[in-house]
C-alpha cells in the first residue's frame, strides 16, 4: 500500500536526494477556488510531498488568508484521493 506523506521543504530535499528520486509535479484545486501546484516523489511503498501549494501571484495571499490546519487537512485529503484514484486505474490497465 502506498501511503502519502508531506514534508517540510529541507526533509522533502533530503528524502529526494538520499533515495535517488524523480520530483513531478501535480496540480491540485482547493476547495475555495485556489489552484497550485505540489511537488512530490515516490518510491514503490510511498508517496512524498513537499508541504506547499504554489498558487499564481494573484492567489498567494487569499491562500495565505486560509485556516493553516485546514489548508493542511484538505491538500491531504485531495492528494490521497488523487493518489488512490491513479493506484485503481492503473491496477485496472495492467489486468
């Protein structure tokens, strides 16, 4: 099972750097409209994020007026979604 995990942007570097890492990126929409982009890797048992959203310059401080913890909680949930939603159809190409 993969499992997704956010990292602060130096242990983000230093998981990416240790492990031999490709970063890609995705893009992600909260829920208020807001959309960035996220930065991650993976290996074969988990899925590393680097715990930003990098919105465009016009969206950087309404995303800046969001609830910490909240913003936190929905990129999560959005990221594990997205994650286990590309798991499914890919098991699904391959049968």
């Amino acid at each position: 099972m993969l499992y997704a995990t956010h990292y602060e942007p130096e242990d983000f570097l230093t998981i990416v750097n240790e492990k031999k890492l490709e970063v890609f990126e995705r893009v992600y929409v909260l829920n208020c409209g807001i959309a960035g982009i996220v930065f991650m890797c993976k290996d074969k048992e988990n899925l590393y994020y680097l715990d930003r959203l990098l919105p465009s310059e016009e969206k950087t401080k309404q995303l800046d007026q969001i609830d910490f913890y909240e913003f936190h909680q929905e990129l999560y949930a959005k990221i594990n979604l997205d994650e286990s939603q590309r798991r499914k159809s890919s098991s699904i190409c391959v049968e």
